[in-house]
C-alpha cells in the first residue's frame, strides 16, 4: 500500500460512517484484508468502548441541557456581510475592478495621435479666436485654403463640419503636432485643427483608426478623425455630448 | 451529531485531564464561557470550538501542576488479545495513560477515541498535519499496548 494511504489507515475511523472522505474509503478497503489493520480496528474498538463506559456524574448531567448551545449557529448573512473582513475584502475588490474598468476605458479611447490630440485640446483652451487671422469663407472650402495658400495636402474639414462659416484661420508650427492648421467657426465657437498623423517608424505609413473619437479635457471635447494622413479635430468648450448632434456616425465607443 | 457533544465534551475532559474533578471543572468553564458569548450576542461558531476550549483550559491547568517527568515509553505489536486486555481495564486508567501522554499525542488519541470527529477534524481542531496525527495515534496505540501487557497481562 502506498505511503499517504497507509498514513490515512492509521486514522482509519472505528465507525466507517466517519469515513465520507473518498480517499480514506480507498484507504480502508485497500487495508481491510492485512492483519495488523484489523488488529488496528479490534484495537480501537475496544478502547471507544471503555471511553463510552466513561462515568457521567449527576452534576454533568444536568449541563446537558445547554446542548444545543453546542451544536453551534450559522452566522447570518447580514453579519456575514457586515464582518470586516468580508468587507475589506469586498473594497479591495471594488478598488482593483475600478482601476480595471479604467484602464480598460482608456484602451478603448485611445486612438494613434491621442497624445497630440490633448496638447491640441489644451491649446485651444488657451486660444483668443479674435487673434486668429480674420477668414470668412465655408469651412468645407479651407482644404484649398491651406493647399493654395501653405501648400498643406488633405488638410480638409470633414463633411459634418463642412458647413459652418469660418471666423479665422491660421497655420503654426507645434513642437509636437507639427504643422497645424486651426480654423475658428461661428457655431458655438468651435475651433478646428487639421494636423499630420503620426508615422510608422518601421513602415514609415501614417497611423489611422477609422470613425469619430472623442476626448475630454478640462471641460473641453474634441472629435476626432483621421484621413489620407491628416487628423482633423473639432474642439468645444462642453461635455462631449454636445459635439455629438454634429456625428453622422456616433463616435466608435 | 446533534445530543452528543456535550457528554463526549466531558468524556474528553476526563481524557485530557485524567481526573474526573478536574475534568468537571474544566467542562462546566467551558460551557459557561459558551453561554457567557451567547448572552453578549456571540455564539460558539460550532462544536469544535467546545473542544478547542476545553483544550486549552485543561492545558492551563496542567501548567500550574507539576509536570510527570517524561520517560520514554516502551512499544509492542498489537496482540491479538488486545482487545481481552483491553476489556478488563477501568475507564479511569485510560483516561490517567492517556492524561501521562505528551502533546499532540494526548489530545489526538483523546479526540480519536470519542468516535465523534473525521481526521480532517480532529487536524483542524489540533491544527497538525495528517502525518502528526498518524504518527501520534500509530506511537500511541504500540505504547499503550506495551503498558497493557505490563498492566494486564493476556491470558
């Protein structure tokens, strides 16, 4: 018999009723037929008798009333709940699951140009629109603005934003974004930028995600899409749901 | 096994204990500290609790005594007209071979012997391994077989 079994026959209970365990079952039918076993069970038996010959005096006897004192209560599930470590548990749980969806959240919201998308929204928290270069022409129309005036390809304002009349526009060099077209509208005074994509370092490619998305920053939102290597971004002062009206499709989260 | 606990309570007490007055008080201390927790809204959680209890306090109680000094025990093979000898024993001489036992011994062969507890309960009551308890009850019965054929001879 193997080593664990035979260290389970040597706690082999003398009423085999004791015995729910499948493993010590196995242990007792593979130890039932050797002699020293059944010594060992004779053994025992006879000494569980003596114990139960054990004397109750009178005086004990009458403590027996409090048995069902002995038999134990099941906590209730309100107690259970409100036990603290039931609970440090559950807050430790609930913290992890929060930084989780937040993370999780921010994967889903993060686009290539994300970063630069920020700086940009920061900008035009920033930014007095009456010192941008008076233009006033449909904002559909400024692609070749900036193509005929400042040579930039693709600079094109998206469809849904196409229709607005400008106020001003300027072009600037960002440190991060690079080349930036910005053009303010009348319609609740949003503001505009069209900035190159990020590259691929490897393919050398511009990194695109099809669809709107949208940020939020410091009570300002931007859409923002990416097309023939341009991101193009409308910019709010508000919650992001009022730039949704202006989304043919919602954004992609 | 519901109407039981508190006579093998007592029973485990005379075992641990050895002396049917110590044993009385030590049971009566434990039911009292149960009854004491359940007035203050906090019941015994289960049975065992009874039995680590009265453990310990029995354990206290030895403390204050002299201790026997230890020797070491002779073991034999079980004989087969173990269970004779064992028959013409009293419970109380039992109960003083079992009380001379060294810990975890003593407490495992106590539990054991009331033919109320599972090994897996008795180790989480003792907290000991399985291989503590085989090897404490497995010493326990070879030593006691020895003082046996010492004791009362087979015939």
């Amino acid at each position: 018999m193997r080593k664990g079994l035979r260290t389970l026959a040597a706690c082999a209970p003398v009423d085999h009723d004791l015995a729910k365990e499948r493993r010590m079952r196995t242990a007792i039918a593979r130890a039932k037929n050797s002699d020293a076993f059944a010594a060992q069970q004779n053994f025992d038996r006879a000494i569980t008798k003596l114990v139960r010959a054990t004397d109750v005096p009178p005086t004990i006897a009458e403590w027996f009333a409090n048995e069902k004192l002995a038999e134990g209560t099941k906590r209730s599930i309100f107690r259970t709940v409100f036990h603290p470590a039931i609970l440090a548990t559950a807050f430790a749980l609930a913290v992890i699951a929060v930084i989780a969806w937040l993370k999780f959240d921010e994967q889903v919201h993060a686009f290539p140009g994300l970063s630069v998308a920020k700086h940009l929204l920061a900008q035009a928290s920033t930014t007095r629109i009456v010192d941008l270069p008076p233009v006033q022409a449909e904002a559909g129309a400024m692609g070749d603005f900036f193509l005929m005036k400042h040579r930039l390809n693709h600079y094109d304002v998206p469809e849904e934003f196409a229709q607005f009349l400008t106020t001003g526009a300027r072009v600037y060099d960002d440190d991060e974004a690079g080349r930036v077209g910005q053009i303010a509208v009348s319609e609740k005074r949003m503001q505009y930028f069209l900035f190159p994509a990020r590259r691929d370092s490897k393919s050398g490619q511009p990194e695109e995600f099809s669809g709107w998305r949208t940020l939020e920053q410091d009570g300002w939102s931007g859409a923002v899409r990416s097309k023939n290597g341009v991101i193009f971004m409308a910019v709010l002062r508000g919650p992001e749901k009022e730039l949704a009206p202006y989304l043919k499709v919602p954004p992609s989260h | 096994m519901p109407g039981r606990n508190l006579p093998q309570l007592y029973r485990f007490c005379v075992l641990i204990t050895g002396d049917g007055a110590k044993a009385q008080e030590v049971f009566q201390d434990t039911v009292r500290e149960a009854a004491f927790h359940s007035a203050n809204g906090e019941p015994p959680p289960d049975r065992y609790w009874f039995f680590r209890e009265a453990r310990w306090r029995c354990h206290a109680l030895a403390e204050k005594e002299a201790k026997p000094e230890e020797m070491a025990h002779r073991t034999a093979d079980l004989a087969p007209k173990a269970k004779e000898q064992i028959e013409r024993l009293e419970p109380n001489q039992l109960a003083s071979w079992i009380s001379a036992a060294p810990e975890p011994q003593r407490s495992a062969m106590a539990l054991y012997y009331l033919n109320q507890f599972s090994y897996r309960e008795i180790m989480a009551i003792l907290e000991i391994k399985l291989s503590v308890l085989a090897q404490a009850l497995d010493l326990g019965r070879r030593e006691f077989q020895a003082w046996l054929d010492t004791t009362v001879p087979a015939e």
